[in-house]
C-alpha cells in the first residue's frame, strides 16, 4: 500500500440525517454527519436558508460536556452555546457546528484532570501542557467539510478567538466579518477567561475593563 497517497486523502463526510428539532432559541433542522476521519458524531444545527448564501452567521463550538450539559460556571461554553443559538434566531439563518471535541480537544477525562490541576494554582494552559497537551488542540477540517456540504458560500463567524479565523480561512472558509460572543464573567470563571485573553489572545473585556469583574 502506497502510504503517501493515504495521508493525502481528503477526509470525506456523508450528511445522514436531517430532522427538524424545536428548542427554546426557534427551531432548527439538525443535520447529522458520519465522516472518515474519526469516528465521533459531529452535527449541524441549521436555521433558514443557508445554502448558496453570503455572510451567513455561523457558530463553531466544541464540545463541552460540564459547561453545555452541566450548568459549570468554570467557562462560558454553555452561555455561548446559548447565545449563539439566540443570534441566530434572531439573524433568521445561521448555522451552529457542534464538533464533539471536548476540552479542546483532549477529551472528557484529561479536562476533569486539568481542572484538578487549576484547583492547584494552574491555569488551563499550563494545566493542559503539564498533562503532555498542548493549550488547544483543537481541528477545523470536518467544520469546513461540513460547511461545504450545507453550500454556504462566506460567513460571519461568532467567535472570540482569532486562531479559528485563521484556521478556517487556511481550509479555504470566506470568513468575512468576526461576531462577538463575550459572555459576563462570575467569580468562578474569571481566572478562565483572563488566561484565555492573556495566553490565548481570544478577545475579551471589550466593554468592561478586567478591574470592574
């Protein structure tokens, strides 16, 4: 077997399901995808007409089972998840990609240690490099074929953090306009949020300075 034309192929993903889901931000169609190059269950939630349409609002979120699922006030992942399905509504159109890649990326077990390790006097960066990771591990392409597959032409992506910017863009995403997701910090986060700002260059504290938190 020629193992340089393995590594080369593009990862291929099949869109199996579609059903419409009604949630208290409006309903969306949830599209659900298998793919070749993980086995994991990544979804669409899809508002309106997306397909063939410029500066369509998107949402890219990872997994997080203790914030999405959970209530945890140790990040802001379930209010961003949150406020991304309401910017949506609003928009009238939008997609959320929800990829199944939590703690950015070093799974569920890794994060829950981490978080012992903060407890200690890390912050999630250095936790996540103590445990042998580096600070985001995340990946984009199954976002970007799955982009693809719903014929979205440019988006406008709701996101803080620069990095996926330009990580999409390089998988050949029109990223045009960048949508502010900046949720109110609580005691429990705030630590969280200024080492995603200082560590991770996401932009935050635009309305307040870090002081009045």
């Amino acid at each position: 077997m020629n193992l340089s034309l393995v590594i080369n192929v593009k990862p291929q993903l099949e869109n199996l399901v579609q059903t419409p889901i009604p949630t208290r931000h409006g309903e969306f169609i949830l599209h659900y995808y298998s793919n070749t190059l993980d086995d994991k269950e990544h979804i669409a939630l899809v508002k309106g007409d997306v397909a063939g349409q410029e500066l369509v609002p998107v949402r890219i979120h990872s997994e997080c089972f203790t914030g999405d699922v959970l209530g945890s006030r140790r990040c802001d992942c379930g209010e961003q998840l949150d406020m991304a399905m309401q910017l949506i509504e609003q928009a009238g159109r939008g997609v959320l990609i929800y990829l199944r890649q939590e703690g950015r990326g070093i799974g569920l077990l890794k994060k829950l240690q981490a978080y012992n390790l903060q407890d200690r006097g890390m912050d999630t960066v250095d936790a996540n490099i103590h445990l042998g990771y580096q600070a985001d591990e995340r990946e984009y392409s199954i976002a970007a074929l799955m982009l693809e597959n719903l014929q979205v032409r440019s988006i406008e992506l709701i996101t803080n953090n620069p990095e996926k910017i330009d990580a999409l863009t390089k998988l050949g995403i029109s990223v045009v306009n960048r949508i502010p997701i900046e949720i109110v910090a609580n005691v429990d986060n705030l630590g969280y949020l200024k080492t995603k700002a200082h560590k991770m260059a996401h932009i935050l504290f635009q309305t307040k300075n870090e002081q009045d938190y």
